[in-house]
C-alpha cells in the first residue's frame, strides 16, 4: 500500500507502466487506467494528503486489518 501527493503517484504509475516487470507484478486483471489509484487486492497506490483521515480511511476501507502489513513511512512521521 502506498499513499503519497497526486505529483508522485503519476511518477510511480508511469513508472510501473513502463516497465514490464512491475507491470506483470500486478494481479491479474488489475487496471491501470486511473492516474491517480490502483486498487487491486494485494496492492493499494492512491493520492491522498495523510491529513484527510476521511479520504484515507474510505481508501482503506477494504484492507483486511488482520493480515501482517508493511508501513513504510519514510520521513511521514518526521513530519508529523
């Protein structure tokens, strides 16, 4: 799962659509049509300030909170 500012997630979906390997990565079925999300069952990437607990919290909403899950933050909490 990956929640960053709109500007950096276009990146890393150009990214991930140019290259096949990270493309292939992605369950089947999966769209990358959307600029700003994908929403598969093993990966989440969508735009969002971490501020909006609203917009956060609809995005997430589907996550099985009782699978083991990775929280990379990088400097988030630096900020916070």
């Amino acid at each position: 799962m990956e929640i960053d500012y709109p500007d950096v997630i276009k990146k890393k979906l150009d990214a991930i659509r140019s290259k096949p390997l990270l493309k292939d990565m992605l369950q089947e079925g999966c769209c990358l049509e959307s600029d700003l999300q994908i929403d598969s069952a093993d990966y989440k990437l969508f735009a969002a300030d971490v501020r909006d607990k609203e917009k956060v919290e609809m995005q997430l909403k589907d996550v099985d909170r009782q699978l083991p899950t990775l929280v990379l933050t990088e400097c988030l909490l630096v900020y916070m």
